[in-house]
C-alpha cells in the first residue's frame, strides 16, 4: 500500500503531499498546539544561534 495514494484522485497535483513522516512521540503539546519546534529539533537539530542576526 502507498501512503499518500488515495489522495490522487481527490486533489490536485500540487496539494498532494511530497512525503510522510512518523513520529515516536506526540505532535501536539497539552493546549492541542503543533509543537513544529520538537520535530525541528529532531530532524535537524536545535537552532543554531550564531545564525540568528
């Protein structure tokens, strides 16, 4: 099974997602808030600091 398949024929190219990503832990903290900072940190790493201008 392809995740992401059914979505062919429901919506346009461009409004189909390009990939699929598990988490081990909860997306959401207890306000229901996405929390994009934890799976940033646990994709790439924390921000880098000396970046920031």
């Amino acid at each position: 099974m392809i995740l992401g398949g059914g979505t062919a024929d429901r919506l346009e190219r461009m409004k189909r997602p390009r990939s699929v990503e598990f988490a081990d832990f909860p997306l959401r903290d207890d306000a229901g808030k996405m929390r994009r900072s934890a799976l940033r940190a646990e994709r790439v790493g924390p921000p880098r600091r000396d970046l920031v201008g």
